[in-house]
C-alpha cells in the first residue's frame, strides 16, 4: 500500500459543489501540436466539467486509488512546520500539487521525505519543486505537458485586451452608479497596428501568437532557438536575438518562459527601462520572473501602462503583496490554467500517469520533468537545474 499525498487548493466559500452553469464542456483529444489529449484506461472518477482542482473534488482519484488499496491524502493546509503536509510528507510514495496553490517541495523537504517517489503536478509547470534535488533523491517529477495551454493563452489575450483598453477602471465606474466616459476612455486604445513581443514561443506563447494573428498586430519573439520557418512566415513572426531588443521594439510583452534558477529575476529594473513608455506586460508564467519591486517602480514611474497576470510568489500571495495594490495592475489569483475545462484534462492527465506509475509501465516522454537522477523528456528542452 502506497500513500498519496495531495495537496490541491480550498473549497468554494459557498460550498461544494457549486451550482455549475453549464452543463457539459467541449471533448478536445489531440492539442495543436498533435500531441494527444490525456488517455487514462477505465472511467474517469469525475463528470469533464465538475470543480475537481480543489479538496473535495480531490481530481477525481478516490476511488481510483483505493480500489488498488492505496490510501489518499487530501489537503490545502501545506505551509509550515505544522502543516498536514508535513505532517504526511515522510509516509508519502507520491505527491500531487498543483501550481495554482504549490505544496513547495523545497531541498529540506525532500530530505525528509525519505519514502518520495513521485511528485507529480497536476498542471504545467514543475518550479515549486526544488528539481535538483529531486535528481539528486532519485525521485521522478512529472506534470501534465499540455493541459492547461489554451487556457492560459486565452487568459493573455484577454489580459492583453483588459490592459490596452482600460476595462478594469471601465467596469468599476459603472458597477459603482458613475457613466464616467471621459474617465473611462482617457487611457483606452485599439490594439490593431501595436506591435506585440513574445519572451518565449513554446506551447503557449505560440499558442498566443496564433490567437492574436487575426487582431491584426505586427508580431514579434524571442527566444534561446528559433521557430521553424514555416511557422515564422505562417504568423509574419520577427525574431530578436534577446528580450532587450525585443523590448525596445515593442508596445505589449508577453513573459511566458518557464522558471528554473537562471531565469529567476529575469525582469529587472534593466530590462524595465528599455522597454518603450507606456508599454504593458503580462506574466501568467511565474511571478518569480519578475523582480518584485522593479514592476512597482515602472508602474509608478509611468515607464509601462499596465501590468497584468495570475502568477506570484508566494502562492497564495499575503494580504500585503504589494502587487494586490499596485497602479495599472490587472492581477487575479493564479486563475488561467485552471478553467474547469483545463481541470478535466489535467485530472485525467494525472490518472494516466498514477496508471503508468503503479503499473510500473513508462510515463509518457514529453510528462517527464525528472527521471533517472537528471532531468527528462519536456524537463530536458524546458528546464535548466542551474
Ligand atoms: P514551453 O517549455 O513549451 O515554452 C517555454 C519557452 O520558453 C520555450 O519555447 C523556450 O524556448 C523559451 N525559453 C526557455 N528558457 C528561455 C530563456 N532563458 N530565454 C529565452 N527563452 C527561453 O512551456 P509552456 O509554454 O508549456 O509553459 C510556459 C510556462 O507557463 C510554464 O513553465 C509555466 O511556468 C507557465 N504556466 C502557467 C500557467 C498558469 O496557470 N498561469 C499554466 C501553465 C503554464 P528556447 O528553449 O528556444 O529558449
């Protein structure tokens, strides 16, 4: 018997479940770029559409688990000494978490985890794990490659929108009695003809670029490897050597690179300052991109427009994160990647690799984070250990 030990964030205030408002999601099998949708074998233990990213829905793996007499774990109470993670963590095989309230599995943890395996999440994006030390512990590291990408493309263009137009300000005038046009519009403009940078044009940078193509921007990227040539003249993609260039050259940046230690502070009051006044930037990457305190300055300075995005650290960002406050913000919690449309496929992409773990079967390449001592699959062409 094997202890699973899953930390996923609260219930609804209001209760669980909700009253769904719609009845039934679209069935997406294959992604874009041809990689097929999760594949569990056997039925699901969720109806595609129910909340299952949080405690009782607990991904829909009960019955899953137990049927095969391994014991489930479930939990949002995840920091500190006195957490049940803690407490669970040296009897836990596996560990799931979820980016969007990370149970960080720090190099101390994982020192005290004596019996980890597996620490999978469920979701995309594996930095709350501490991944050289999970190399280093033999343990595996795996996320649901994919899941979540549409989702959070369709977060940036809509953030993109929110930002240039001034919707936020818009909305609250009106929710507050005011018919405030003047006010409203005095920072608002069209997107068509700005000019829109990538730092990052994988999954789901490129999936950006591809939405935003039809908006009729001028579109440009970076990053350490070109796209293919196909793929740059299908978009009227141009390429910049580095983010500087990049910066320099365009109205509305999208951050969407992954989190490894040298990416860490990536924006800085350097790059800030070579972007052009009155630029904007999205981050639903990792709020550890950024440096924390050079986003407030360029937002107070006027050097951007707006910020917007989900991710921060830590997660949940305290009642006194300053980015809660700061001018120009579009901030929510990390929301993006966890639409109930995105929670079907993460859950189901969860279960295929349980499947593949207690069958002692592979776990697909491109789930792979960690394996063997070093990084694997996507983790080898997506993260770096230094
Ligand atoms: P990918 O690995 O597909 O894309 C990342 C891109 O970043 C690659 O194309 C890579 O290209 C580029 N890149 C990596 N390092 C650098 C660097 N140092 N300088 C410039 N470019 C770099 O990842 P995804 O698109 O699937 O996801 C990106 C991130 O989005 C995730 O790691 C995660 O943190 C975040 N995410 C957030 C979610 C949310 O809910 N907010 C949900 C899902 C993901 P190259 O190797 O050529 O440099």
């Amino acid at each position: 018997m094997s202890t699973v030990l899953c930390v996923l964030y609260p219930d609804p205030v209001t209760g669980y479940p909700p009253e769904y408002v719609r009845d039934e999601i679209p069935e997406i099998t294959v992604y874009a770029n041809g990689q097929s949708a999760p594949t569990p074998r056997g039925p699901l233990g969720f109806k595609p559409g129910q909340l299952v990213g949080c405690v009782s829905g607990e991904l829909g793996l009960r019955s899953y688990l137990e049927s095969l007499g391994h014991e489930l774990i479930v939990t949002s109470d995840k920091d500190g000494p006195d957490s049940t993670f803690e407490r669970y963590l040296p009897e836990a095989e596996v560990v799931i978490s979820q980016p969007f309230w990370p149970a960080y599995l720090t190099e101390e943890r994982i020192a005290g985890a004596k019996k980890l395996k597996l620490a999978l999440t469920a979701g995309i994006g594996s930095d709350h794990v501490d991944l050289r030390a999970a190399a280093q512990a033999g343990i595996t590291v795996a996320e649901v490659t994919g899941s979540n990408c549409v989702s959070v493309a369709e977060q940036v263009v809509m953030l993109i929108l929110l930002l240039v137009r001034n919707y936020l300000p818009s909305h609250t005038f009106s929710e507050a009695g005011g018919w405030n046009i003047a006010d409203c519009v005095e920072r608002a403009y069209d997107i068509e003809g700005m000019r829109f940078g990538a730092i990052g044009a994988g999954r789901i940078g490129l999936a950006v670029l591809q939405r935003l193509k039809p908006f009729g921007l001028s579109l440009h990227y970076t990053q350490r490897h070109r796209l293919a040539p196909e793929i740059e003249d299908d978009l009227g993609l141009s390429f910049h050597a580095d983010a500087e260039s990049l910066v320099r050259s365009v109205d509305i940046v999208n951050l969407q690179l992954p989190l490894y230690p040298s990416t860490e502070g990536f924006f800085n009051d350097a790059l800030f300052a070579k972007m052009k006044r009155g630029a904007y930037l999205i981050n639903t990457a990792r709020g550890k991109l950024v440096e924390r305190d050079a986003v407030i300055r360029a937002l107070q300075s006027r050097q951007i427009a707006g910020y917007a995005g989900d991710v921060w650290f830590p997660q949940p960002a305290p009642l006194d994160h300053p980015w809660r406050t700061m001018p120009f913000n579009g901030m929510t919690p990390h929301v993006s990647g966890t639409t109930l449309s995105a929670q079907a496929r993460y859950a189901a992409g969860t279960l295929e690799i349980l499947q593949s773990y207690f069958a002692s079967a592979p776990i697909r390449e491109e789930y792979l984070i960690v394996d063997g001592g070093n990084l694997a699959g996507t983790g080898s062409a997506s993260y770096q250990l230094t």
